[in-house]
C-alpha cells in the first residue's frame, strides 16, 4: 500500500505503523510506535491547529487535512474506530500522496478556466477485508460515499460487498467483483473507474483501488479506498470536447499553423501542425513531425530567423511579425508573413507560428511599383521643362546683363552693377544646380558619427524664431542619443524643411509636434514609404517623426510630393520636399507619410542607427 497507516490509541499514541510511513518519515517503526502523531509528522510537542485527529476525537467522524512533506503534497485522513459502546477506541490515520491529483487539478483550471478555484481532492473512504475470517470494515466515509449509515450494517458483515455492489451498473457488477476475487486468490492489485449510485439515486463516479497484505505465500488481508472522482471526471470530459473544438477551429484556420519549443539556439523539431500546412507545404503529418524551421525557409533566410534581435523581441514582446521566404516539398520557394507569438505549454516556452502565404499580395507589389515607374517618368517629365524653364530665365538674365556690361565699357562706363546681377543669376542658378543633386542623393560628403537628439535640439531656438507666432512648436528629444552616421548640415535641413513644410498646413494657427524613438526595421511601415525602392540593410532604426494637424494632402498627391516642382502651394515653391527625399537617400534612409485631408500629416524619417558611437 503506498499510503502511510497508523493506528492511534485514545491517548493520541501511535500503536501501530506500515511500511509506507517508515519510507514517508525516514524512521523506523520503533522510532514511530509509542510516539505522539505530531512529533512525527509535524515535529512539534503539540497538534497543530486542525489536527484531524483531535477533530474527530471531538467530532467522532473522519475529519482530514493536506499538508505539506519533502515538497510533496499528501492527504491526512483520521477515522475513528468504534468500540461496542460506540465509542472510539482506537483511531486510523491514513496519509495519501496527492502530489499528482493536485498537479492535475492546478491544470485542469489553468487550460479550461472553466473552474473558479482548484478542485480538492476528492474524499476516500477506506475498507479491509480480512480473507481467513470473511470479514469486511469500512471506514465512515465510505459509508458516506455509499449513502449509507455506519449503523446500518453489522461491522465485519461481508454484507457489505453485496450492499456496495448494488450501487454499480449491472453490467459493471461482474467486472469489480472478478478484480476484487483476484485480489483475494491471486493477490493481483487493480485500480478502477465506473459510474456510481449512491442509495440516494445520486449518480457519481468513484475510483476504487486494492492491493493484498501477504502473510507467506497467501493474501491475508485487502485494503482498499474508493475515491469521488466525479467533478475530475466532468472536467477532463469537458476538456477532450474543448480540446476537440480547439482541433476543429485550428484546422479551418486558412494559414498555416506551425508549433515548436524555444530553443536558446536552432530549431526545435515541429509538435503540431494544422491541415493547411500539410497542403501548402506537401508534406504528410507525420513527415512535418520530423521537421524543423530551416527545413522549410530557404537557405539565405535561416540566419534571419535566428537573430538575436529577433530572439530577444519575441521573448521579451512574445509576439514578432515579419517577412521571409519559405519552400515547399517540391522544391517551390513563395513568399510568406510569419506571426510568432510565445505562449507556454506544461511551463515550458513554445512558438505558435501563423504563416501566411503573401505570393498575390507581392505580385500586387510588383504592379504597384510599375505603375509607380510610370508615374515616374511623368514627373521627370515635368521636372525636365521645370529645370530648362528656370535655367532659361537665368540665362537671359545673365546674357542680357553682360551684353549691357560690353556696351557700358565701350562707353567707358562702369559695368560693375550689371556684372554683380549676372553674377547674382549665375548663383541662383547654382543653387538649383545643387538642390537637384541633393535630391539626387548625390551629396554624400561631410558624414559622421553623430547624436541626432544633440542635432536636433541645436536649431529648435532658429526654428522657432524663424515661425510665425502663431504657430506653437513642441518637441519631445531625448537629452543623448541615439547615434547615426549622416551630415549634419542634411539632417537640421531635413528637419527645417519639415518643420516649415507642417507650418504651411495651417491657415491660422497650429501645432507641430517633434519626436524621437528607435524602432526595428520590421516595424517601419510600407505604404507610402519613400524611396519606392528601398530595402532596409540593419535591424534597428531611428524614428524621427514631424506631425501637424493642418490641411493634410489629398491622396492622390501623396505619391507626387517628392517630385521637383511639384507643389500646391504658391508659385515659386516646389524643392523644399525634393531635397528632403534626396538627404534621405543620401543618409541610406526611408521617409513614409501618413497624412488625411483636412486632418493633417505625419512624415516620419527612418535612418540606421550607428554601429560605432562616438564618446
């Protein structure tokens, strides 16, 4: 018997003791007998408080506790035992391990949370059935699971075996009372479940458990309990239809479904997968089980999978969103979305991976992007007379001040004034000769390590004076960091250009908003993202976001506002964004805009953060 038994005199003394309490306290029977009960089992010269056996000593009916031994959990029952006066004479107290029932409960509540507190064990009633004389006892708890009164039979009365059998099914009656003639010849244990009913016709289910006492080579004794397992019973019912809806609402899912344990580095082989996966990918079930995530990802993707910056997002967000590229059976490669999400089965860390085949989405891409070259070449149409058209004007200007210059000398006269204007013209010209290379991303000169928060805090007192008053300016910087490798003079630029950009959009009076922040590359947003083209080449990114809350820019432009000459604003205008794009290309950066009409825009400019910071 692997529970702990002791009989206990009336003085509370042990008199007797099994083999199981001398494994359980790590003493001898002849340290145990003769000792009080809580010397034992709790060390202490007296019972704690709730000692069941002084409560059934109070109480004269089984009274129980759970306690705590060696990091287990266990079960203390006390039954008295009563004499023919009916008073209790002796009393047995059984200690149970319920280490494993408690571990099942804990998970039952945690999976279904259907319970709103952990179930406790279900009472025991204990029984002992002497071979030689044909005698049975009960304890009074299992008269109780019965629904009996401990009165109502004769102690020792084997009319107990054929009471406690009507409570069983008739189709069940032979099966227990076969197991239980085993016991008796054989001295074969078991361990059974059925469906119960007590006298009452209150339906339950019972676990009941024998096992022999030898005495040489015969079955002395059986004992045995019968345990109430009717609420685990419910439970794990409950559970195997949840657990079937949960397998029916995986596999309508119209992605694929991959989950495996975390790993600190490679890849676990998969533990599930749903039917979609099995489809997509071509494989059978049983195949995917014997698989891993560099079996399906293509070569130059694997390592991607396994940055640490992606470990270290998903274990401290639990939750990663990003694009690579997948392979099926066949050899195929497609592109796909992959959603990890960290959620823990028996406590340990597990990836559920939702991955969606993005091949149409792509193909969308494409086309987008043709057509974006399309409206390319508009522009640089527009852009090329814009250009001749500025370069004319400059020209005639210039021709017409020397040819002046000329007819003034042959009059010996001064030509310094016509000659100061052509020079005047000459630099204007110039200076859309720059802004264009700027906005070609051709002026890569003059890069450094440098503070971007410093950068920026140095022209907000320019910017402000530089405002009309009614326009507030308010930026949140932090006072170091983050570091970027750029120009300095192309990014405060960037920044005025913005700023006076945002301005613009109110009428009468408004706000601009400034930030700063470090993102993940899998983060910057991609519609409406600037250079078309761009692919990001590092992890981690600074964010630095101008908003406004001013007229905004109707759809249909925002994928013009980049273009030389392009404007809605007054005449004249038409390079402030342009030069913006190209110090954005000439800093390896990405600029998106968000922007609704009349309710304002967001431009958000993305540049790697530095490898190497300058102290």
């Amino acid at each position: 018997m692997k529970s702990a038994v002791w009989i206990i005199d009336k003085d509370h003394c042990i008199l007797k003791s099994n083999n199981a309490a001398e494994r359980l306290f790590n003493r001898s029977n002849l340290e145990i007998i003769g000792k009080k009960c809580w010397q034992i089992v709790h060390g202490a010269d007296q019972p704690v408080k709730e000692c069941p056996l002084i409560k059934a000593r109070q109480t004269l009916q089984q009274e129980s506790i759970e306690i705590q031994i060696n990091e287990r959990w266990f079960e203390v029952i006390v039954d008295p035992i009563f004499d023919s006066t009916a008073k209790p004479s002796t009393f047995i107290h059984i200690i149970t391990d319920i280490t494993e029932s408690k571990r099942t409960s804990d998970k039952l509540e945690r999976s279904q949370k259907l319970l709103d507190n952990a179930q406790r064990l279900a009472k025991t009633g204990g029984w002992e059935w002497n071979v030689e004389d044909q005698k049975m006892y009960w304890t009074k708890e299992l008269y109780r699971l019965h629904g009996f009164e401990p009165t109502q039979y004769e102690s020792g009365s084997s009319e107990h075996i054929n009471a406690s059998l009507e409570c069983y099914n008739p189709e069940d009656r032979p099966k227990i009372l076969s197991a239980f003639h085993q016991c008796e010849k054989k001295g074969i244990g078991y361990d059974l479940e059925f469906e119960f009913q007590k006298s009452s016709g209150e339906k339950k289910w019972i676990k009941t458990v024998a096992e022999p006492i030898w005495k040489g080579d015969k079955v002395e004794k059986i004992v045995g309990n019968v345990m109430d397992i009717t609420e685990s019973k419910s439970a794990k019912d409950k559970l195997v239809v949840q657990s079937k809806r949960i397998k029916t609402f995986f596999n309508s899912i119209n992605d694929a479904i991959f989950i495996h344990p975390v790993k600190q580095e490679g890849f676990a082989p998969f533990v599930e997968v749903n039917d979609i996966a099995c489809k997509r990918y071509g494989y059978t079930y049983d195949e995917l089980m014997n698989l891993s995530v560099p079996d399906i990802t293509v070569k130059p993707d694997v390592n991607g999978h396994a940055k640490p910056d992606y470990r270290n997002k998903l274990r401290k967000e639990g939750h990663l969103v990003f694009e690579t590229f997948h392979i099926k059976k066949s050899g195929e490669t497609f592109p796909v979305e992959v959603n990890s999400n960290i959620f823990y089965k028996n406590g340990k860390p597990h990836i559920l991976a939702v991955v969606r085949d993005i091949t149409d989405r792509k193909n969308m891409e494409e086309l987008q992007i043709q057509n974006w070259h399309l409206k390319k070449q508009e522009s640089l149409s527009r852009m090329a007379a814009a250009i001749a058209h500025h370069f004319n004007n400059y020209l005639m200007g210039i021709m017409g001040n020397l040819e002046l210059s000329l007819k003034l000398i042959e009059l010996e006269k001064s030509p310094r004034d016509n000659l100061m204007k052509a020079i005047r013209l000459a630099q204007k010209a110039s200076k859309v000769n720059g802004l264009m290379l700027t906005y070609l991303g051709k002026n890569n000169s003059g890069k450094m390590n440098m503070d971007i928060g410093k950068v920026c805090n140095m022209i907000m007192p320019l910017l402000r004076a530089s405002l009309s008053s009614n326009i507030v300016l308010e930026a949140n910087f932090p006072a170091h960091g983050p570091m970027i490798y750029g120009n300095v003079n192309q990014i405060q630029q960037l920044v005025i250009n913005l700023v006076s950009n945002a301005a613009e959009s109110y009428q009468k009076e408004g706000t601009v908003y400034l930030s700063l922040k470090t993102v993940l590359a899998n983060e910057i947003p991609q519609k409406y993202s600037f250079p078309v083209d761009w692919i990001p080449d590092c992890n981690e990114y600074v964010c630095l976001q101008i908003e406004d809350f001013g007229c905004g820019i109707e759809e249909q432009n925002l994928e013009k506002i980049f273009d030389p000459f392009f404007s809605t604003k007054a005449a004249g205008r038409g390079l402030d964004l342009p030069v913006v794009m190209g110090i954005v290309k000439a800093n390896n950066g990405v600029i998106t805009v968000n922007s609704k009409y009349g309710q304002g825009s967001t431009f958000r400019f993305f540049v790697p953060v530095a490898v190497k910071q300058n102290s």
